[in-house]
C-alpha cells in the first residue's frame, strides 16, 4: 500500500493564480481608497469608495483562498 503524497501541480497553479489576483487589489484597493478620499468634493465620491472597500475585501479573501488552496497542493492525499 503506497501513498502518493506528490504536489498536485494544477491546484497549486490555481492558488498562485489567486495569489497574483490578490497582489493586484492590494495594491489597487488601497490606492482607489486614497484617491477617495482626496477628492471628497468630487461627483464621484461614494461609487469610487464603495469600488476601493470592494477591492479590499476581494485582496483578504483572495489571499485566504489562495493560501488554502496551495496548503490543499501540498497536503492533501490522493485517493
């Protein structure tokens, strides 16, 4: 009875993929919020903070995904 414990190369292709997806909105979440909130003034307040706390949330759960998925790469046993 053996164990094949080997990496399974398209799942942890998949969590990088979201790992990458996830760097992008940390770093364009973060700066459509400043953006928003140097243009108080402006029409288009509101959308655009609704728009950077949507992309906030999006680069957490993106990064808890990925991260959960690369772990299931690893460890996870074949059947």
């Amino acid at each position: 009875m053996e164990e094949n414990n080997r990496t399974d190369k398209d799942i942890l292709v998949k969590g990088l993929k979201r790992l990458a997806l996830c760097l992008l909105c940390m770093f364009s979440g973060p700066t459509l919020l400043h953006l928003a909130l140097d243009n108080n003034d402006k029409p288009l307040y509101i959308p655009l903070l609704v728009v950077a706390f949507i992309i906030c949330i999006a680069a957490l759960i993106l990064l808890f995904l990925g991260i959960h998925t690369i772990l299931d790469s690893i460890f996870k046993k074949k059947n």
